[in-house]
C-alpha cells in the first residue's frame, strides 16, 4: 500500500534522472548472465557427464522460475516497491551464479537455473509493463540496449576464462560478485524509488485474465514472442558449441563471436532508437526480420567464416528492435484492458520460448548433428514472419482508457 500511495507524487528531475540511470542498470544486470551458459555448457556438460541435450534442462528450469516471478511481478511491485524488487532480483541472481559455479552435483546447477529464472523475471515483467505505458519507443528501445551490453560483456568474460585454462567456476563467480555488487547499489537507492512515481503503473483491470486470454491477438502476439525470444537465446546458447564443435573455431574466436552477436544486437537497438520514428514502428520490425532471417540463412550456409561472422552480426542487427518494438505498440494494438495482462502474458510466453525452443533444437542436434541448429533457426524465421504479417493485418483497439 506504501507503494501505492507514492505513485502519483510530483517528480524532480534529479530523481527521475537517477531512476532512470538505475533501470538501465537493472536492464544491464538481466543480460550480463544470460548468455555466459552458451560458452561455458561445453565445459559443464564434460564435467557432470552429461549429453548435448541436457541442457534442455537448464533452460527449461530458468524458465520455468521466470513465468512464475513474471506473473507476479505486478503484485510485487505494489507490496514491496520496484526498488526493493531490484534488490531482491538481483540477489537471487547473484546466488545462482556462485551456485553454478560450485554446484557439486547437476541437480543442484538445475537447481540454481530455477533461482536464477525467479530472480530475473519479475525486474523484467515490471519495467517493460512501465515503459511500454509511460516511455517512448526511442526509450524502451534504448532499455533494451542496456540488456546487450550486460549480454555482451558475460560471453567474452567467460570465454577468456576458459581460453587461459581456468574453470568455469571462476567466470560464474566473476558474474555473481557483479551481480552482488549491483544488489547493493539497489538496496542503498531503494527508498528513492519509494520517493517518487517511477514505479510499474497501479493495476486497474476491470476485465479478467480469462477474458484477454479469448483474444486472438493476445495469442498471436504470444506466439510471436515465443518465437522471437527462442531464437534470440537460441544463436546465443548454441553458437559457441556450433563453430567450435562442428566448425572447429577456436574458443576464444567463437567466445568473441557470440559477444559480437550480442554487440550487434545492442548497437541495433541504439540504432533503431534514433530511426524508429521516422521509420515507423510496424516497418521497421518488417524490415528487420527480413535482415534477421537473411543473417540466419548466411550462418546455416556458412560459405566462409567471414560469412558466418556476417551472419551472426546480420541476426543480432535484425533482431536487435523486435521485442522492444512489439511491446510498445501492445496498448495500442490491444487497448490498456487488454495489454495490462497481455504484457505479462508476453514476458512469461518469451521465457517459455527461451526455454523451449533452443532446448528442442538441442535435442535435434544430438539426434542429427549440431548443424541442425542453424539449419532449424532459418525454418522458424519463415513462421515468425509469417505470424507477423497476419499481426500486421490487425486493426488496432486503441489506447481506450481503463
């Protein structure tokens, strides 16, 4: 209830400034772990014995812990505030990473894959429900941004520990101990947040879940989030394993190969901030999953490895506006009743979809050999453009007030 009552006081400019500083913080500390599991899973599965596909496993926990925090983050938000919420998310991230590093068996790195979903998921269902209602494309799109920086500087971390022979213990530590420091930051700054109104907006929802559930677009939109985030993670978790278990790169080559995905994605993003405006939302994501699947195609064909490198800079530069693009346009193409369920719907279908689909393509490549992986991302870029267009050929509702 405290947080409620703080929502609505007037704003300075200083706090709003640091706040704003602080998501984008929180924002860097969501990608930093993400995609350190993709250069270190080789190192993990030799250690617990384990074969290609298992995981599957890890992914699907983390996701799993993801839904579940996801789905309650607006309920967190009003009992704890955001900043205590911060605190907490990074936290338990923080804990899952030292976990992951000293996991002494593979039920509790699974174990520690839950936490690390739980901690991550309610910070990232919370902010982007309050940018996609109160900020402008441009800044949602730029608070994505902050995600790729942390996505790129984990892959490259990691990969230079495992390249001077270390374990990969010490690159879950290095991770964890930023993680930790972060939660600190958050927890001095957390009554800031209770100061001011740069919370997640108060939930006035005067339809039922069950009732946005019956939209057909709330599904579709589902989908297309599903997919997109699956093959966002899917280029991240499998490409360090594709080029130097298939393609024989070396492991610092491939580790600086998965950090350039991220880097293209993050530069897109800055990129698609300064040019959506201009371009237009709905065009702009067209074009960009053109460039996507086209990357993706270049990759699978893999002619020469400056090819390959170009086409994993083309999928990260394509995909880079996608998710922030699509949450944005959500209260309008659905309504304020309809979107205020429907954005958490689409956080918990992109974590499903982070799970599921490099998992199913995981279990693939230890059926058929690790160039189905490629192979399979080109297939599902041709339905994720398909569901696209019939997106395209909504109408929008509107921003009807609640």
């Amino acid at each position: 209830m405290k947080a409620l009552a703080t929502m609505h006081r007037p704003v300075s400019a200083r706090p709003k400034f640091l706040l704003l500083s602080l998501a984008f913080m929180g924002f860097i500390s969501l990608g930093l772990p993400d995609a350190v599991i993709g250069v270190a899973w080789p190192s993990v599965r030799d250690t617990f014995h384990l074969r290609q596909g298992a995981v599957a496993l890890v992914l699907v926990a983390s996701g799993l812990g993801y839904l579940l925090s996801s789905f309650f983050a607006g309920r967190l938000m009003h009992a704890l505030g955001i900043g205590l919420v911060l605190t907490a998310s990074t936290s338990l991230v923080a804990t899952a990473m030292f976990g992951f590093a000293f996991s002494p068996m593979w039920a509790v790195f699974v174990f520690c894959a839950c936490v690390h979903g739980l901690g991550s998921g309610a910070i990232d269902s919370g902010l982007n429900g309050y940018a996609a209602h109160h900020l402008s494309t441009r800044s949602l799109i730029w608070l994505h941004a902050c995600y790729c920086i942390g996505a790129l500087i984990g892959p490259v971390l990691m990969s230079n520990v495992l390249a001077s022979g270390r374990h990969y213990s010490v690159g879950y530590s290095a991770v964890g101990g930023i993680m930790l420091a972060m939660s600190i930051i958050f927890l001095l700054t957390h009554r800031c947040w209770e100061e001011t109104s740069f919370t997640a907006p108060e939930i006035r929802l005067p339809i039922g879940a069950g009732i946005a559930l019956r939209s057909s677009t709330v599904w579709l939109q589902m989908a297309i989030f599903f997919l997109y985030t699956g093959l966002e993670v899917t280029f991240s978790q499998w490409t360090f394993t594709v080029l130097t278990e298939s393609r024989h790169v070396s492991p610092r080559t491939a580790g600086i190969a998965v950090g350039s995905y991220w880097g293209c994605i993050g530069a897109g993003r800055i990129l698609s901030g300064l040019i959506v405006e201009r371009v237009g939302i709905d065009r702009l994501v067209r074009y960009c999953l053109l460039g996507a699947g086209s990357g993706a195609l270049l990759f699978a064909t893999r002619p020469t490895v400056g090819a390959e490198f170009l086409g994993l800079a083309l999928a990260g530069l394509g995909l880079a506006p996608v998710f922030p693009c699509l949450m944005s346009r959500t209260p309008r193409r659905l309504g304020t009743q309809l979107s205020a369920h429907a954005i958490g719907f689409q956080v918990a279908a992109a974590m499903i979809g982070a799970a599921v689909v490099p998992g199913t393509l995981g279990v693939m490549a230890s059926v058929g050999g690790l160039e189905m992986v490629p192979v399979g991302t080109v297939v599902l870029f041709g339905i994720l453009a398909v569901l696209y267009e019939r997106l395209m050929r909504r109408p929008d509702a509107g921003l009807a007030p609640s």
